[in-house]
C-alpha cells in the first residue's frame, strides 16, 4: 500500500474534486439514500454526499489508515461514517441503495473482487455510479515518467517495475459487470483535460497521486525525480503549458453506471 499524506492531497486535488462533482449533480439521489462511497480520500466528497440525503446513510471507505483518519477529523455529520477497508473485500451484505466511487477504482488492477463486492453490498434494485482513469489515461505523462525512469541517475530505481495502476476499456469494464451479475447501463471512455494553475500545481499533483512512480525512489531524492519529471515533460510534450502558464495533461475518464436486479434469482441464473 502506497503512503498517503491526506493534507498535500487535499490542496493538490482540485481536478478530481471538479469531476466529482460534476457526477454528484447527475445522481438524482433521494433524501433517504443508503451511500457506500470506495475510496473516499480526504472525504469531502463523501461528506456532500451526506449532505444530500439527510434522511439517509454515508459510509466512506478507504484503504488508508491516513485518509481515514483525515476524513473523520474533518468531516462530521450525523448521517456519515468513515470506516478503512479494502476496495477488494468490501466488508457489507445489502446495506446500500446506491455506490458511488471517483477517482479511485484505477488503482485496483483487476477490478472484479470490487465489483463482486459492489454486487453484495447493494441492495436489490441498488445502482453504481463510478468515475475512474481509463483506457489510454495520461499517456504523456506516462510515457514521461518512463523516459526519466531510464536515465542513469534513476535506473536502479526502476529495476523489475510494474505499473499498479488499472486503466481498464468500456468493453471489459461491461463483461466484468455482467459477470458480477449487474446490470450495466452506461460504460464509457470520455476524453477530460486536467488542468493546473501553475508549475508548483502541477509539481504538488505529481507528488500527490503518482505513487507507483514516486514511491521507487527514496525520499531524499523523490523532490529531484519528480522535478525532472515535470520539467521533461514540459520540453516534450508539446503545447501543454497555455498562455496563462497553465499545464494540461491529457486524460481519458471511464464512467460506468450499473445496476444490481431487482430478482436476486439473477444473479444465480434461477428461474
């Protein structure tokens, strides 16, 4: 597990924070909503959605002992719990009517213990909506982060290196889906500009969420690394960097909306 330091997520986590809320306007939830919110982070997402379904119940859930305990300073209502766990054993038997998760489920590289977590944790008729880096997902930047990897300074670092992260395509994420035994409705690749205000933004974003690149190299010498990360793609990437000094980076969202049936018998293949 990768080491989370929830305050520099917090200041350098604008851009998921926007697409977040842009799908919590889309949720129609009513006010007595049941909400399991994988891989809450700092919880301020989590705690909004408290806030819409007053009459309701929030439980956010991350793998980060650190998030969690951010979250519960931060956040508090009387409808919301934040509690650590697993994305890949959610620990809960029908006890919601809707999961939500954004910017977090491309960090579980086979997503199907999750989904089969999702599928028992919901109650029947329940739906998922997620938002989560997807197919083809910063490629740039990767490719970048690769480059730098393999000059002489930082070489050694990278020796037997795997990427963890999960950029999965619509068309897996559906089979995996109906495999689970939901419903899939909408499962797409959507093309979103990540935007940041400045070179010290964009630094702190690298620093903050790209850890299975950062985290190979000592801390001592993770500032040097990540600084010759942005520099290089600042020099190679073409026209990321905008006339008001802002960086772009390319990205690619997979947003999957689903539902559990009604018949539980479904999901056995009864009749």
């Amino acid at each position: 597990m990768y080491q989370w330091n929830p305050a520099d997520y917090s200041r350098h986590s604008a851009g998921q924070e926007r697409w977040a809320r842009e799908r919590l306007a889309e949720m129609n939830l009513r006010a007595e909503d049941r909400v399991l919110d994988i891989g809450c982070g700092d919880g301020r997402i989590t705690a909004a959605l408290a806030a819409q379904v007053p009459k309701g119940h929030v439980v956010g859930v991350d793998l980060s002992a650190d998030m969690i305990a951010h979250a519960q300073a931060h956040h508090s209502h009387p409808n919301l719990v934040f509690r650590q766990a697993d994305a890949r054993a959610l620990p809960f038997n029908a006890e919601f009517s809707v999961v939500f998760s954004n910017a977090a489920l491309h960090w579980v590289k086979d997503p199907r213990p999750v989904l089969n977590g999702i599928v028992q944790a919901l109650t029947p008729g329940g739906r998922c909506r997620m938002e989560m880096g997807g197919r083809g997902s910063a490629t740039t930047l990767i490719a970048t982060f690769e480059a730098v990897s393999c000059d002489p300074e930082w070489r050694q670092h990278f020796q037997g290196f795997e990427s963890t992260y999960g950029f999965h395509d619509a068309q897996s994420y559906q089979r995996w889906l109906t495999e689970a035994g939901m419903e899939p409705g909408r499962v797409e690749l959507v093309d979103k500009d990540m935007v940041h205000a400045d070179l010290q933004a964009f630094v702190g974003w690298l620093r903050t969420v790209w850890h299975p690149y950062t985290s190979r190299v000592a801390a001592e010498q993770r500032g040097r690394f990540i600084e010759a990360v942005a520099q290089r793609y600042l020099a190679e990437a073409g026209s990321v960097c905008d006339n008001k000094g802002q960086i772009h980076v390319a990205m690619v969202r997979l947003q999957v909306e689903a539902r559990k049936p009604e018949d539980e018998r479904a999901l056995s293949g009864t009749a």
